[in-house]
C-alpha cells in the first residue's frame, strides 16, 4: 500500500486525512499550523510536521495530497515532485499557465504522477452519465447547463471564484465533450466593495459541432446550488451533484435510477492510490489540470475585454 502525507489540514484537507487513513495509506500530516497538524497526529496516530522540509527529511513517503491554498500549489508541488513523491494537487493546478506548463515537466522529468483534484469526475451521476454519452443512450449531446452557486462563507479565497469553483465545471465540461472548447465567452464581476476577487461568473463555452456548455458560478445566491442539466437529441438528464440524483427525461416519461450514495472523495483518492500501486496514470492527469487553467484564463481575459476569446 502506498504512504502517502496530507500537506494543508484545513478545512478541506481535514478531509483527505479522515479518506486516506480509512484506505489505510495515510503515512503523515503536515501544516505550518502545528495545532491543526497536531490534532490530526493524535487523532489518527501520524507524524506531524509543520514544514513540508522536515516531513520529506524524516518520512519515506510514496505520495503526497496538497490541501494547502491555491496560491501555494506550485510552490508545494515543485518541491514534492523534485523529492520523487507522486503528487496530488487540489484545484486549481496552480494559479498560471506558466507554473503549471512548469509543474508538468517537472512530473514528466521526475517520472512521476501529477494528478488534480476535479473531484466532480467521481461524482457517481457524473460516471453514470459519462456512460450515457458514450454508449449514445439519449443520442447525440448538444448542450450542458451547470449551476453552482452558493453563499460564500466567512474564509478569505486567495483566488477567485473562476479558478476557486467553476474549474470544477470547465473540467466536468470537458470531460463530458471529450474535448477542449474552441471558443470562450464569459461575464465575471464582484459584489464586494473593494472587488478583492471576482465573485460570480457566467461562461459560455463553445465546442466543436455546435456543442455548448453553460456554467453559471457565484458566491451570491442564499442557498446551495450544485446541478448539471445535460440535453441530448433524445431527451434530458438532470444531475444533482449533492444528493447525487439523477433524472431522465425521454418523451413524457421520467425515470430517476437508484444507485447507492458513494462518496467523491473517497472514490477520487482510491484512484489516487491505485493509479501508484499500478504504476499507471490517473484519470485526471496534469495536461487536464493545465487545458483547464487555459480555459479559467480566457474566461477572465473574455470578461475584460467584452470579446469572445478563441483557443488554437
Ligand atoms: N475538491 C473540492 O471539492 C475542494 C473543496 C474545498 C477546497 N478545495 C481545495 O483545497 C485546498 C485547501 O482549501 P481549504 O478550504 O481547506 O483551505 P484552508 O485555508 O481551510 O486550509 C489550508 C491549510 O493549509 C495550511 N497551509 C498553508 N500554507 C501551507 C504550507 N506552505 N505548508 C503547509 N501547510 C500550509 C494552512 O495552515 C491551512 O490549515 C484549496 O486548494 C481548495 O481549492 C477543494
């Protein structure tokens, strides 16, 4: 079994700690916040380091999940690929192109994975519905309607919601398509006086045939929003991505499928594991993580400019 370290036992890293140590793969923890770090260590009998320097002097790891904010990934990422861990990086990538072009050929050089965490791909309506298009159940898919929209809370983002949310669903878009998009087209804007980041977006994405994905992204609306609407020539299937139901409209009839509920994360990080103990790439590879950084930037240049932005 792989030993992999958490780095970041944050609010979402708490996460990846509870995961792994159920999988049985979880080697240490890390956070420049030793009381988070510490609890954890105590919690779930690991070592706790407050530097990613000293966790990598002391432990021999296989792996390792970076939780820590977007804005740190590269800088993190760099240095666990350059000790030879196989490396999971939560989304963003990073916060470029450029230090993402650089963290592929640092994992390319170092033979090692480099994996993202577009968690949603796990998400079992989302494989389901993976299925749907390409045994062409419902027939051809002409469009996909994403909704993720919430509250934000009371934590400070060091990006914006492009890079912090809607990656979520460029990434789902273009796994869905089986492609990158050709065009871009976007409004993004901030309700926060100062705008500190952009905080709603509304992104079109044109793929080729005539194929669009809609994503409306804000941290305004009251309430959780977290849907995919997918039309296809011969009917429409309805995701919601929390409760994890799905329904299928054909004609007049609907049919919603039982499916047991199964956590995201979990199934994210056995992949994770697997894609290590197998010696092969993950479903989510680094060149993902990087076509969507591509599109996340056009989305910000598009908005600024007022014009569609078109990808080679
Ligand atoms: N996939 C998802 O659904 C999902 C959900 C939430 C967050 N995330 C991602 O998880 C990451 C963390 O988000 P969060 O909400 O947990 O943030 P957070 O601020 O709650 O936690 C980040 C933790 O990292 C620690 N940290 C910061 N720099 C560090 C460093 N250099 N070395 C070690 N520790 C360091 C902080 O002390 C903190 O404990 C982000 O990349 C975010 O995009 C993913």
């Amino acid at each position: 079994m792989a030993r992999i370290a958490v780095v970041g036992t944050g609010g979402w890293g708490k996460n990846h700690v509870r995961v792994l140590n159920e999988l049985q793969c979880l080697a240490a923890v890390c956070d420049v916040d030793m009381e988070r770090a510490g609890a954890f260590s105590k919690k779930y009998r690991v070592p706790a380091y407050p530097s990613l320097e000293e966790m990598l002097k002391r432990e021999r790891l296989d792996g390792i999940t970076i939780c820590t904010p977007a804005t740190t990934h590269f800088q993190v990422a760099t240095k666990a690929l350059a000790a030879g861990l196989h490396t999971f990086v939560e989304k963003p990538l990073s916060t470029t192109l450029k230090d993402g072009e650089t963290l592929i050929d640092a994992a390319k050089k170092a033979d090692k994975i480099l994996t993202v965490g577009f968690i949603e791909r796990f998400n079992p309506p989302i494989t389901a519905l993976r299925q749907m298009i390409s045994e062409k159940k419902l027939g051809d898919l002409i469009l996909l309607e994403f909704h993720r929209e919430n509250r934000r809370g009371a934590g400070i983002s060091d990006v914006g919601i492009v890079h912090d949310a809607s990656v979520h669903d460029i990434d789902t878009a273009c796994w869905l398509f089986g492609g990158v998009p050709k065009v871009v087209y976007s409004r993004v804007g901030s309700m926060r006086d100062p705008p500190e980041h952009e905080d709603f977006a509304t992104i079109l994405l044109g793929f080729s045939g005539q194929r669009t994905a809609f994503l409306v992204t804000n941290w305004i609306t009251p309430h959780r929003v977290r849907t995919l609407s997918a039309v296809f020539s011969g009917g429409v299937v309805d995701v919601d991505f929390v409760t994890q139901q799905t329904s299928i409209h054909e004609g007049d009839a609907t049919t919603i499928p039982t499916r047991p509920v199964q956590e995201p994360l979990t199934l994210e990080l056995k992949e994770f594991v697997s894609a290590i103990d197998e010696g092969r790439q993950p479903l989510v590879t680094g060149k993902d993580g990087l076509n969507v950084l591509r599109v996340a930037e056009a989305v910000l240049a598009s908005s600024a400019s007022g014009a569609p932005i078109y990808l080679g």
